[in-house]
C-alpha cells in the first residue's frame, strides 16, 4: 500500500509547510489506525482489509484536522490567506477521496453504516466546537466537550473493528472505553498547547476550565499563558489526568483478560500493525529515529537472557505515551512488569522488530505532538516566551 505522501500534489503545487502538516497529522491519525489494523488482523488473520480499515481513521484524521486549521488559523494568514485556505481545504478533500477509495473496496459483507454515523458526529462536532462559552462554562462542561471530542474518534475505530464481526459485544464495549480515555488524555494535553489561540478564539477546554479567573482578560497572549502557568490549574491538571490514566490502566488489564488469544498471537498482530504504520502511514524512516546502532542493540538485548530481555521492555515501554514515564510515577496504562513478564517467553525476531517500532513510533509521536502534560507545559511555556 502506497504511503499517504505518496497522493500528495507536487511540490510546485504545495507549499512545504502544508505537506509538512498533512505527514504529521497521518503521523497522529496513524496511532489510530495502527490500534484499528492490530485489533482487525488478531481477529481475520487478514493483512489486506485490516490495512484498508485502520486506513480509513487514518486519513479522516487528517481531513478533519486540515479542514480545521482552515478554520482556526484563517485570520493569521493575511496577505496569503487565499493560496492557504485553497491548499487547506483542498488538500483535506483529496485525501477523503482516499477514504472513498478504501470504503469501495471492502468486501460487500462489511457494513460500515455504524462507521458513516460516526463520520457524522465528528462533522457536528465540528460544527458545534464554539457551543460552550468560556465564559460560562464549568470544568463539566468542558471535560463533558472534550469526552464527546474523543469518543467520536474511539467509536469511529472501534466500530470499524466491529465490522469485521470478530468480536462479541463486550469486547467492543471494552476497546471503546480504552480508546475513549486515551482519546481524553491526549485531547486535554493537546489542549494545553492551545490554549493561547482557545482563548483568542473563545474556546472553552479542560485547562481554561481549571483556571480560577479569566484568562481572556489578560493583557497579552503572554500574560495569559504567565498567569495560568502560575495558578493552580496545572496541578489539578495533573489530578484529573492522573485519575483517567488509572482507569485506562484498569481497563486495559481488563481488556487483556478476556481475550482468548496467546501472547504469541498478540505479538503478532502488534508487528503486523506497526509494520503497516512504519511502511504505510509514517514518511519517516524508521533508521532516522532509531539508528542502527540502536536497532542492533535492541537485538542484542532481546536474543540475551530473561534480566536483558527486561531491561529492553522496560526502555522501550518507559518512552511511549501511557508507558512507564506517564506523569504520575505510579500511574500508567502499560505497567512494565506485566508487560516484561509477558515477553521474556516470546520470539526474539518480532519481538525485536516491535520493540524497534514502538520505539520509532514513540519519538514521532513526541516530534508532532506532547504526549505527557509535563511536555504541554513545557511547549506552552516557550510559545509564551516567543510571543511575549
């Protein structure tokens, strides 16, 4: 399967900030589609509708996400505002044709209606992003706006696995949820780089919600950022996400004890899903964020003995979003002992190959996004450095 650059206009007939945008949200929509292929393919042993499936979260991230920077960035643009909404809002239709494409070549006995009304609620959503009122709006509110935010992405992914009918309901239910708290974590820390342009635009999120006072009063996007970075609004930040990491750790244990699949399966379906993100979805190779250097050192340490095969778990879980590193100490959705005591068993060569990815995956996902709330504040604390 071509890679979504691969569709791109030419460079004449893109600016390079714009296809910069467009690879980094496939980078982010990808992480959905990866869940989507590895969940699919455990299920169908199906490489080809798998991929074509976890395509399709893939590439309506990205639509929605350009179609939305048409919208919030529009103002800033000035004398170049025409040629950026044309190549915004063009781009982001080219690549729904891809969705088109992919929802056209499903075998007839996959329904994807439950799919097209998720793809509904998300253009609502869109509609309705300025129906809240900082103003008024409680810290209710907000995590109630952000909740709705994500679920539709999660329901969006999960039912695309549902399709594949290879899953009870239960186990349906159970991705939903996990997905739906992943979704909120990295909605909320996303937020937090935002919030300069949430509080021009009148934009109500969980970080504004937490500030006792108004920030939009502030003099300056500078002060505002100054003031809230100051309040206590960080710490009870921490609080909630804490409180979310707990839960998705819950259910992933959950989740990982009702599955009747060996751990040898999972593996595989996880190298299966992560190989069609590295080839497939991510424009950046692979020998860029994980030398070779490195690669044959993971190698090393997995063909070792048990303490060595620990240790290259523990590394590699410790730099990804809900792994080890998480914000709170005691909190993470991946705990590192169960992971490790799952491996120590498992064929060195996939899982080499994984620990190689999820490595890779993890330094592009913190290149296009932060992935942890310490990270957020740092990158809104510099933002407001470069504006004040």
């Amino acid at each position: 399967m071509a890679r979504p650059i691969d569709h791109l206009p030419s460079e004449r007939e893109l600016s390079p900030a714009v296809r910069t945008k467009y690879e980094a949200y496939a980078a982010q929509g990808g992480l959905l589609g990866a869940f989507t292929y590895a969940a699919v393919v455990l299920e169908t042993d199906d490489d080809d509708l798998a991929a074509t499936l976890a395509s399709i979260p893939t590439t309506l991230f990205v639509t929605s996400s350009l179609h939305d920077d048409a919208i919030d960035e529009a103002d800033d643009w000035a004398g170049d505002r025409k040629r950026r909404l044309n190549e915004h809002v063009t781009l982001g239709d080219l690549a729904f044709t891809s969705v088109l494409e992919a929802a056209n070549s499903l075998p007839a006995e996959i329904d994807l209606s439950p799919v097209l009304e998720t793809v509904r609620e998300i253009g609502r959503g869109q509609l309705g992003e300025e129906a809240v009122e900082p103003a008024t709006a409680t810290l209710e509110d907000a995590i109630a706006r952000v909740d709705e935010r994500g679920a539709v992405w999660a329901d969006l992914a999960v039912s695309l696995i549902g399709a594949s009918d290879g899953y009870s309901e239960g186990h349906l239910e159970r991705l939903r949820t996990i997905t739906r708290t992943a979704m909120f974590v990295l909605t909320v820390v996303d937020d937090v780089e935002d919030l300069p342009e949430d509080v021009a635009n009148g934009v109500a999120n969980v970080p504004i919600a937490l500030y006792d006072g108004d920030l939009s009063a502030s003099d300056s996007t500078a002060a505002a950022v100054e003031s809230f970075l100051e309040s206590d609004a960080p710490r009870r930040l921490e609080a909630l996400l804490a409180e979310r990491r707990a839960e998705l750790e819950a259910d992933v244990r959950d989740l990982a004890g009702s599955i009747d699949r060996s751990n040898e399966a999972m593996l595989d379906a996880v190298h299966r899903a992560l190989t069609w993100y590295c080839e497939s979805v991510c424009s950046t190779p692979v020998a860029q964020t994980v030398p070779p250097v490195r690669q044959r050192e993971i190698r090393a340490q997995v063909a070792g003995d048990e303490a060595a095969r620990r240790r290259a778990a523990e590394t590699v879980v410790a730099g990804l979003p809900f792994g080890a590193a998480a914000d709170s100490e005691t909190v993470a959705a991946v705990d590192p002992e169960t992971l490790t005591d799952a491996v120590v068993d498992l064929p060195a060569d996939p899982l080499a190959d994984v620990l190689v990815a999820l490595t890779h995956v993890a330094t592009v996902a913190d290149g296009v996004m932060s992935t942890s709330l310490e990270e957020a504040l740092a990158t809104l604390e510099r933002r407001a450095a470069t504006t004040a």
